[in-house]
C-alpha cells in the first residue's frame, strides 16, 4: 500500500505560502507514511489501493480560501484537504494528523471493501466515518511518546477522553467559530461517549453534536468508535503489559480484529451490529475468544447488538452483489428517474415490493439533499432542486447520465 505525501500544493498565495507549504509537506510525509505503515502490517497481503488513476495513494492541498476546514477522500485524487480563515488564522485540515489519519481510513477501508463505497445506506456511511476516527485513534498510538502521554492523562483508563480520544482539536475550534452546533466542546467529535445505538431511521436529521447523536454519518459514527474505544481499553487491561508497549500491543490488536469484522461483513442497512458480530467470529478465530469479554462489554455498553442477522460467509470482499433501483426524479425537482444501488437479494424483482434495504436507500437519498450534498448540475431541469440544504456544503454525491445507458444514476463522490 504505497503513499506518495509529496502533494500537489494548489492556491498557493500569500508571503508564506513557500514557508506553509514545505511544513504541510513535511507534515503529510510524516502523518500518511505512519498511518500507512500501521495498516500494511494488518490488511491482507497484497492489498492495493482502490484508485482510478495510479497504485500510489497521493494528499493534495487546496490553499484557496473560502473551501473551509475540511478534507475528504476520493478515488481520483486520494486525499484532497482545505483550509479556511477563520478569527483572523488561518486553520488547514492538512495541519492534522487526527484529519489526514481519518481521511487515509477511508482510502484503507474503501481498499479492502469496495463494495461499500455505493452502497448507500446510512449505517454503512457512518461506519465509514468511524471506521475514518478509529484510523486516527490507532495511527496516533503509534507514537510511543503520545502513549506516554494518553497513560499520564488517562491514568491507564484508557477508555477516558485524551489527546487521541479527541478527534480534531484544533479544526474543532475553528468549526466552533463559526458553527458551533456541529462539533463537540473540546475537538470535532470524542471517541470517549457514551451514546447508545438506535435504530438510525429514528433520530432527527441534525442535533447539536455535543448534545446527542443524529442521522448525520458524522454523529451517529460516534456510537461504533465509543465501543472501539471501550474494546481497546479492555485489550490493554486483557494483556500483562500495562505501559506504553503494551498499549501499542493492544492497538494492533484491536485493529486486526477491527479489519477482520469489516471485511467479512455482510452488507445489511444493520451494520453496526454486523460488523460487532463479525468482530467476535475473528477473535474466536484468532486468538481463541481471548477478548470475547471485552468485545461484547464495549458493545453491550453502547448497546450495540452483536448477533448476526444475516447468515455467516459472505461474498468475497469487493464483488459487487448489487442491483438498480428506481427513485422519482420530480421528488427532488428532477425531469426524470434516476437509478441507485441497492443489495441485490433484498429487493424483489417479480413482486417489485420496496424492501427494507430499498426503503432505506430512498431515506439515504432523501437525506442527502437535505443536507445540500448533492450535485445536480445540468440534470436539473426546473432550475432548483428540493432540499438544497446550506450554502457551499461539499457534494459528496452527485447525479449524472450514464455514457452508456444514457440514463441518469446516483453515485458517490467522495468520504468527506
């Protein structure tokens, strides 16, 4: 799995862009050969990037201003990041090792599930995010000097809120500037919580983040990483060591167990709990059920449930076991259908009955344009579409004509 943090600086102005672009240089080198080194030693061997373009995954920095603190993945460019002024400073999302690790989760993930990318449920984009969080978590307990650090803070609870629970301190600040619902007091979000799982088509929307959990991937990710976090801690109470050794121990342990529920997992729009159950089927794989007791006291906690719903031995990890299905473009002020991606055996195609899994796919959609994350460009024919949502969200989907069809389909752009 080849990393190329050499970026592409675009938007390059002001007296010290030459200054801030060789530390976002340096920077990225440090923070993706780190985070890539980590993940090599637990995906499966061989493993490749998922890109359109080349093998090597690349970090490019876009320094215009107005793109706000963010960042994102996809399968083009890799990982694209931005930056905005905010207070009078200007905050970069390429100056975090928390964004950049999080955002080189998505790459890992998309690499060992492609699946998952257009798989448009709900439950699947938040355990994408999470899955982004716990990468972070994991690549900044690869530094023995943060370990130090978290075991002194923490008091070896591990389970408590430290510098690599809280993901995104300082674009946590900026985004509390201008927006301060939509992250927590201390950072963007804390794996240390202590919210529980519910079905997600239950909960509103949005909510303050620090407050309680949404529909929102961002919010309701928080549930899986809180329980990740509970496990590691469980990991490093489980072994003999309890100093910084033995929390890198726990850390590649966890996430070998982690890696190897995601990419058995099947896809279900209840994938919390099928990642959970898979997790529990690896570690009796592979350490004999050592941490059974930790794995189900983190989902238990959370109140994840851990029993399988689907029956074991997926397909194989990337075989892409979906089918179309139609939604109403006149919906979202569209002249005509357009056609997403849905698990194939949950939608009938005799009794053309809407499924669960294709009734979440049209929730999915829905919230989506809400939330402004769509792009509709020339698709739309009556000049605005329902649900637009706030001005200048990044569209991590977008509408367009298929070149061979020339039918209009739903796709993922990018892992914001």
């Amino acid at each position: 799995m080849d990393v190329d943090p050499p970026a592409d600086l675009e938007g390059k102005t002001g007296p010290d862009s030459k200054g801030k672009s060789r530390f976002l240089y340096e920077n990225a080198a440090d923070i993706m050969c780190r985070a890539s080194r980590y993940w090599a030693s637990i995906v499966p061997s061989g493993t490749s990037w998922h890109l359109d373009t080349n093998k090597v995954l690349k970090v490019h920095f876009d320094l215009q201003e107005g793109q706000g603190v963010n960042a994102h993945y996809d399968r083009k460019k890799g990982l694209v990041c931005y930056g905005q002024t905010v207070c009078g400073i200007r905050v970069y999302a390429g100056e975090s090792p928390s964004l950049i690790s999080h955002e080189l989760g998505h790459a890992v993930l998309d690499a060992v599930r492609p699946d998952l990318f257009d798989a448009h449920m709900r439950e699947i984009d938040a355990f994408h995010e999470a899955f982004g969080d716990i990468s972070a978590l994991l690549t900044g307990l690869q530094i023995d000097s943060l370990r130090n650090a978290v075991l002194a803070e923490t008091d070896g609870q591990i389970h408590q809120s430290s510098q690599v629970s809280r993901f995104g301190e300082q674009a946590g600040w900026a985004y509390r500037q201008m927006l301060p619902y939509c992250v927590e007091m201390d950072c963007m979000r804390n794996l240390a919580n202590c919210f529980t799982y519910q079905p997600i088509s239950t909960l509103p929307l949005e909510t303050p983040m620090a407050a309680s959990i949404s529909r929102n991937p961002h919010s309701f990710c928080r549930v899986f990483s809180g329980a990740f976090l509970r496990f590691l801690a469980g990991v490093y109470n489980e072994n003999k060591r309890m100093d910084s050794e033995g929390l890198k121990k726990a850390s590649e342990v966890a996430g070998e167990i982690l890696m190897a529920g995601a990419r058995t997992a099947n896809i279900t729009q209840a994938f919390f709990p099928e990642v959970a159950a898979h997790m529990i089927d690896a570690d009796k794989a592979i350490y004999g059920g050592k941490y059974e007791e930790s794995l189900k006291d983190a989902f238990e906690r959370h109140e994840i449930p851990y029993t399988r719903e689907t029956k074991p031995g997926p397909a194989p990890p990337g075989k892409r076991n979906l089918i179309a299905m139609w939604i109403l473009g006149a919906k979202y002020g569209l002249a005509e259908d357009f056609a997403v991606l849905i698990p194939a055996e949950s939608h009938s195609r005799r009794k053309m009955k809407r499924s669960a899994a294709a009734k979440e796919a049209e929730s999915f959609v829905e919230d989506l344009f809400l939330r402004g994350k769509v792009e509709v460009g020339e698709m739309d024919q009556r000049g605005k579409a329902r649900g637009m949502g706030p001005q200048g969200a990044h569209k991590t989907h977008q509408i367009i004509r298929d070149q061979k069809t020339g039918l209009l389909r739903f796709t993922r752009r990018y892992f914001d």
